[in-house]
C-alpha cells in the first residue's frame, strides 16, 4: 500500500473550495434542479429542499470531510482506519466501497451517457440548428434522432469519459485543481451572463415570484423525498468523493466553514440557474414542469425564438458541460485512489482503469435510450424500467442515501467523539454539540424514514 504523502494536497484553500463546489455544481443543479422544482410546484420545492441540505446535506458533508482529512487516505482505506483507530471493526470499510465503486462510478457510468448528450447539443447550437422557425415539433425530432443515433451517442460517452480520464489522470494539482480553477469562474460568468440575457428578454418577475414564493398546496409527499434525493444528489453525498478531497485537505482549513460554503455555493447556483431558464419557458407559454425534457426540448424551443439564440443556446450547452465535467471528475477521484493504494497502479493507469469501467456498464444506459428503449429486464417483478432507469434508481434512490445512513451511524456512534472534534479543531459545546446530534440521531432517523418512504 502506498503512503498517503503520494495523494498530494491542495494547494490552497481556494483551489479546494473550487474542487469541492465544482463537484457539488454539476448537472445536478443547471439541468435537474429547474425541472425537479418545475415538477414540484416551484418555492414549496425549494424551501423544502434548503430545509434538507441544511440539516442533512451540511452534516453529512461535515463527516465525509472531517473523515477524509484523518485518515487521508481513499475512502475505502480511510474509513477502514479509522474504524481500527476506533476500536470499531474495520468491515466498516465496505461502505467505502459501497459508496466509491458502487456510488462514484455507477453514477459516473449513466452521468457520462447525459453529459455525452451536452456535448453533442453544443455542436447543434453552435451550427444554427435551433433558428427561427424551430418548434416543438423539431425539438422532439432533433432529440429523437439522437436517440436513434447509438453510434453517436456512444461516441459522445466516450468523449466526455475521456475527457474525466485525462484531467484525473494529471494527478491532484496539474489535473483536477488546474481544470477547476480554471473551469469554476467561467462556469459562474456564464450563467450570469445568461440570467442577464434572460432578465432582458424574459419574464423575469414571474420566475422569481415561482422560485420563491412557496404554495404548499402543491406540496406532495413524492415532492418532500425529490427534494431530499436532491440534496444527496446535488452535493456529491454518499459517493466518497468529500471523503476523497477531504484527504488532500490542508490542517488549516476550516471544515465547518468549507462545508456552509461549498452547501451554500451549490445552493445559489442552482437557484441561479432557475432564474436563467424559468424567465425563457416562461416568456415563450413553455411548460416549467415538463421533466428531463426542459433542457433538451423545451429550451431549444425558446433560443430558437430569442434574438441572438443560437449564441445564447451554445453558451448554455457549454455551461452545462462544464457543470458536468467539474462533478465527473470528483465521481472518478475515489475510485482512481484506491486503486493507485490497494492494485498497484500508478495514477494514469487507475483513471483509464476505472474510467474504462464506468464507459462499459454506460453502453447498457446508451442503447437503453435506442434499441433497448423499452425492453425492461426486471419486467417480471412488476418493474418497467430500462437500464438507464434502473441505474439512475440504484444509484441515486438506493446506494447514496444507503451510503450516507451507513456513513452517519459509523461517524455518529462508532468513531470517537473526541477525534472528530479534534480534527475540526473545534471546542466541545456549540457547533460541534450541535453537528454531533445532528450526525447521530437526526440525520440517520431522517435518511432511513425517507429511504423507507421512497421504497415503500
């Protein structure tokens, strides 16, 4: 097993709060965030789903970084170390990786299938397919034909796979940190660009007005469990990833600090986001609630009508491969350190490893969009879906929740109180008295009754 100096470390603490926003900002927040809460009736969504990454999503963020920064180490071996440490057993390393290899690269494995869509829309817009005159008609064909195009959309999975390949690939410093410096402020000029754009040309009031003024007469117990899902998906919970970028994480960094701000970060762009697409669907009679569609067939609809919309489509398309890239890449990282740890493989060789893996089970999400559409291999249980619904339910519905229940009992009950508190450098009393009752008995009370709802 290699030493942990071989990890790195963040150069500064920017460069970590960069990394760790840019895995929390991804598709999760400027493509199923607006059509989640369009979904949900708007503010009542949202209040709710602020009310879950308060007091689920930051606590859980808190132990996965507190817990990478001790053992700095993978997940997997972190986790097992600490529970030795502990006094605890170190089977307590299998939620590593339940939460590395099952959470980070099933995730990565259908992630990279949508992202590979990004990308190919951003060569549509960019050619001047969504010009005057564009419909609803056009839109659901242009989207069908992609569908119906497997070799493309192979090719594009592949690309965007590659592209998470390489970055990982450079290592800590010359790979993730470089690409999220860079990626992180273009990602934010971008969409404040396009809130700009959509102020000017959009009902902008009306999109307000639906983000933050809650009805809760349009509040359902369906919607209660999308927000919590979410929360776990937006900010990157129950995949190791925290834990992974937690190892890297210099002793002068406040956790507690990074966790509110990388939570509220997250929060405020998807909030942005939805004040960028709302005022379009609103101003040209498009539906907010009309799902995974909003971005892929409702949007192109309104650039296709705006003036300058072929430019303002592309910068949209690539402000969501940005997104998508900056969270790819931290889905890749827990998997990549583990392996360079437990298999004896140098960096590059970890990255094409496991990037080589999420691309094959992700061929299964691919033509799950084309010649196996609607073939439903669990059919005879009464479940009809495809593989890439059967993946997304896995993986978000099951193992990042179940992850982060496992993780919140291990850091609540079976990790000594005072080596948490000692690595947040925190005094007892206070925040961490509150943190600690949050991480013991709220947050796995709260993650099994809606993992139990949502199965039920």
């Amino acid at each position: 097993m290699q030493s942990s100096d071989t990890h790195g470390q963040w150069s500064s603490k920017m460069a970590f709060i960069f990394a760790a926003v840019g895995s929390a900002v991804g598709l999760g927040n400027i493509w199923r965030f607006p059509y989640m809460a369009g979904e949900n009736g708007g503010g009542a969504f949202v209040l709710v789903y602020i009310g879950f990454v308060l007091l689920i999503g930051v606590p859980v963020l808190m132990a996965e970084l507190t817990l990478g920064r001790r053992g700095k180490m993978s997940p997997i071996t972190t986790i097992r170390n600490v529970a030795k440490a502990s006094g605890s057993s170190r089977r307590w390393g299998w939620v590593g990786h339940l939460a590395s290899l099952g959470g980070g690269l099933g995730l990565l494995s259908f992630y990279s299938v949508i992202a590979g869509w990004v990308l190919a829309y951003i060569i549509k817009a960019a050619s001047g397919v969504f010009a005057a005159g564009f419909g609803a008609a056009d839109a659901a064909a242009v989207l069908d034909a992609h569908y119906a195009d497997t070799s493309s959309m192979v090719f594009w999975h592949f690309i965007f796979i590659a592209m998470t390949v390489y970055i990982v690939g450079r290592g800590i410093n010359a790979g993730l940190e470089k690409a999220v410096t860079f990626l992180m402020p273009m990602l934010f000029l971008l969409l404040l660009v396009l809130v700009g754009y959509s102020m000017a040309t959009g009902e902008f009031i009306m999109a307000v007005k639906y983000l933050f003024v809650p009805n809760f007469s349009e509040l359902t117990g369906g919607a209660v469990l999308d927000a919590v899902g979410q929360a776990f998906f937006s900010l990157s919970l129950g995949l190791g990833t925290m834990v992974a970028y937690g190892a890297y994480l210099p002793k002068d960094v406040s956790i507690h600090r990074s966790a509110a701000l990388i939570a509220g970060a997250d929060t405020i762009i998807a909030l942005i986001a939805g004040m960028a697409i709302f005022p379009l669907v609103f101003a040209f009679g498009l539906d907010p609630a009309s799902g995974p569609d909003l971005i892929f067939k409702t949007l192109p609809i309104a650039f296709a009508q705006m003036p300058g919309g072929s430019i303002f489509g592309t910068m949209f398309f690539v402000l969501l491969g940005i997104a998508a890239i900056t969270s790819s890449i931290s889905m890749l990282e827990p998997a990549v350190s583990y392996f360079e740890e437990r298999q004896d493989m140098n960096r590059w060789k970890s990255a094409i490893f496991g990037g080589g893996v999420a691309f094959t089970v992700g061929l299964a999400s691919v033509f799950s969009q084309g010649e196996l559409k609607e073939f439903y291999p669990l059919a005879a249980f009464g479940i009809e879906m495809n593989f890439f619904a059967i993946n997304d339910f896995i993986v978000s519905n099951l193992i990042m929740p179940i992850a982060s229940l496992l993780l919140a009992v291990f850091v609540g009950w079976f990790v000594t109180r005072d080596s948490m508190r000692e690595e947040m450098g925190l005094p007892e009393g206070g925040i961490f008295e509150i943190w600690h009752v949050l991480i013991k008995y709220f947050c796995p009370a709260a993650i099994a009754l809606i993992l139990i709802w949502g199965l039920a």
